[in-house]
C-alpha cells in the first residue's frame, strides 16, 4: 500500500468509482445491444423482451436494501460484494436458453446493480466538501454514460466474432477485475493511509455541520416522512424513463423502426451515451455558474434541473422526422439533457440529509426512479407492437417538466440546526 500523501487523493477515488459505474451500465446495457440477436436466436417476443426489461427495473427497485447495507457496513466492502454480484450474475447470462431465465437473471442483477447511485453518493458525501459534491457526482455519472456507449460496439462486436453468450461472459469477467482493483485502493477518507493531512482537514471543514453523521442508523420510516425526499424522488420517478428508454429499448427501435443492423447499431447506438457524458459534466457546472451568480446551492440545482427539462422536450419528435439520423440527433439531445438534470436531483441527497443516510436516502430515491423505469418499460412492451414508439417519445419530452414542477414546490433547504423545514404525513 502507498504511504506517501497522493495530492488530490479525491479525485483519485471517485475516478477509480467511476470505472466500476463503467462497468455498471456496461453490463446493464448489455442485453439491449444483444437482444437483435437473441430474439432470433432463443425466440423471444417483444412482449415477453418486455416482461424481461419489467423484472430488471424491479430488481432495481431493491436499492434501499442496497443503500442500507452501504450505511451498515461501509462502502468499500459493500460495493465490493455487489459489483461482484452483478459481475458473476452478467456472465451467467450465457447459460440462459429461454426468456424466463433471461427475467430471473435480470431480476438479480438489478437488485445487484442498484446499488450504484447509492455508493456514487455515499463516496461523494464522505469524500469531498460541499462545494465540490456536484462536480464528483457528474464525474461519477459520466461512468453511466461511458457505460451504455462501449457496450453498443463491444458487445456487438463480441458477437460478430465470438457469439452473444461470449460477449456475456467478457462483460462480467471485466466486473471481476475491477473489484480486485477496488479492494485494493479504496479506502474511507479516515483510513487512508495516502492521504494528506491538508486535504482531509479541506474536506472536513467544507462539510455543512448540519449534515454531519450523529452515529445513528439511518431510519427509511423517519426518510419517507420528509417532504425533501419525495420533492427529489417524485422528478426521479419522472425522469429515468428516459435513460430506461435509451438503454434498454433504443437498438430495437434503431433495427425495428428505421431499419438498422447489427454493424450499424454499434456505430450509432452508443452516440446518444457520448451526449449524455456531456450532459453529466454541464449539469455541476451550470450549478457552479448559477451559484457564482449569488444564487443558493439549492436553488441552483433547481435551475439546472429546468434547463434540462426543457432540452428534453425536443425528444417528442424523435418519431416523426425522416431522417434516421436525426432521429439519432435527437434521441442525442435527449441524453445530454437527462444527465444535465438526472445528475443534479441524484447530487441533492446528499445536500439535504445527514451523511449516515445519504446512501439510504439514495436508495429510496432510486427505487422511485426505477418504478418508473418499470412502469413505462412495461407499458412500451406491451403497447409497442400496435401503437408504436412516438407516443413514447412525447410522454418523454413532458415528463421532466412536470419533475420541474415539483423540484421548485416541495424541495426546502435545511435548517442550519440540521432539522427539516417540513415534512409530510405518512
């Protein structure tokens, strides 16, 4: 282990969490670049390809489990088990020969995989003052997008030359790799043997008091009161359809639709992620160009979630023009604009509760995201074959706007006490 002060050692950790997201969403994506080629192979329908995706966003659904397991026994031993979990439950894949073991494969590995946002967050929480939180949760999340954008040629290209079932088996071997990387060099700010006194002093004196960590377990029951986690969790509710969508569905639309192949799906599929990378970084520094403009953290972080809200509605038109490749370019706008605000309302848990929930708190939220994920996902499959994708498309340029709505009116700081302004009855 290094024992010399590494300068910056922050942006080391979050840059070494942001390959296992890489890996995260790699994975998850997986199976939508492969499904061209399952269907065919195994005989799935797009009815049951849909049942398949529905079961996926319940397992990720469990990430309150997740998140409270994160607060219980730590990060670094936490995230290691579940990146593992999904890694293992990723090659398995290759064994499934019907739709129901794809379903309970997936429902596994997005129990496993859900644990992601919480432990992005938790890191962030610990790790960096208040100030730069944003700034690491779009690091973080670029790893979301890098993700889905190398699955799209690695997976089709694993396919061309070995099989689908091989391409499985490559993403979820690069899974274990990196948990060996992570259990090495990752340690609690309070651990680290590598890290200067200066900087740990920086991060703690950039932490809000409020939101220190009293020692307590963090209570889902005292969470769900607060009218700061559904102010948060109804917009996540409304907005990760959209990444749903791109993730899961966008390489059928691309070969169903508008008539591409496979070659042709690893060439453009993974464009609409690369915009989302955009979209990741412009969220915190569009918060970081508000704040310096003498505007709050949190209203900030509202205006940035508006802004993105009103990029996404072009998406409404995704099915209507001509041209492929504008669809592709707007299917890329809507990318960029779903990070630019899914980036920021993920970041605001941990700029409204204390640190020892942050993760919990995440979890919930994740699960009201993934709701929604399963709902529309579910609705798309099942509804797709008679009505086509554009109804699809324009619930998906409104939604967030409506998320918008609800960001301004339930969202209230903290009390510099670190008690809620508000909470709503259960």
């Amino acid at each position: 282990m290094i024992k010399q002060p590494i300068a910056g050692l922050r942006w080391w950790m979050v840059g070494l969490f942001m390959i296992g997201t890489i890996l995260n969403y790699l994975t998850r994506a997986a199976l939508s670049v492969a499904a061209p080629t399952i269907t065919k192979d195994v005989g799935v329908t797009t009815e049951q390809y849909g049942w398949i995706t529905t079961v996926f966003q319940v397992g990720l659904m469990m990430s309150p489990i997740c998140g409270y397991i994160l607060d219980i026994v730590g990060l670094k031993i936490g995230f290691a088990i579940f990146a593992a979990g999904w890694s293992v439950i990723t090659m398995a894949h290759g064994l499934a020969n019907n739709w129901q073991a794809f379903a309970f494969l997936r429902g596994l590995m997005g129990f496993a995989e859900s644990s992601a946002h919480p432990s992005g967050m938790k890191l962030a929480s610990e790790w960096f003052p208040a100030k730069e939180r944003g700034l690491a949760g779009g690091i973080y999340n670029v790893g979301a997008s890098v993700g889905s954008m190398v699955a799209a040629p690695l997976i089709a290209f694993a396919i061309l030359i070995y099989n689908w079932r091989m391409a499985f088996v490559i993403a979820g071997a690069l899974g274990v790799i990196f948990v060996v990387l992570w259990l090495v060099f990752f340690h609690s700010p309070e651990r680290h043997p590598a890290l200067s006194e200066a900087e740990r002093t920086k991060i703690a004196e950039g932490k809000e008091a409020h939101l220190i960590s009293d020692g307590t377990r963090p209570s889902m029951k005292k969470v769900l009161k607060q009218r700061n986690f559904w102010g948060i969790a109804i917009p996540r509710f409304l907005a990760d359809p959209t990444w749903g969508t791109l993730a899961l569905w966008v390489p059928l639309y691309l070969t169903m639709t508008r008539g591409f192949d496979l070659k042709q799906i690893a060439m453009f599929a993974w464009l609409p992620f690369l915009a989302a990378d955009a979209g990741s970084m412009f969220g915190p520094f569009l918060v970081l160009w508000l704040q310096k403009r003498g505007i709050g953290l949190i209203n900030a972080r509202r205006g940035a979630f508006t802004v993105g809200a009103l990029l996404m509605t072009p998406m409404m038109f995704v099915g209507y023009v001509d041209s492929a490749y504008s669809a592709i370019a707007l299917l890329c706008l809507g990318g960029f604009a779903h990070q630019t605000l899914s980036v920021t309302v993920i970041t605001m848990s941990a700029d409204l509760f204390r640190h020892n929930e942050v993760a919990t708190v995440a979890g919930l939220a994740g699960t009201c995201g993934n709701l929604g994920v399963a709902i529309f996902t579910f609705l798309l499959g099942t509804w797709v074959a008679t009505v086509g994708y554009d109804p699809f498309f324009i619930a998906l340029g409104l939604l967030d706007l409506v998320g918008a709505v609800v960001l301004w009116t339930l969202v209230r700081e903290r009390t510099t006490s670190g008690l809620q302004t508000a909470t709503v009855p259960v």
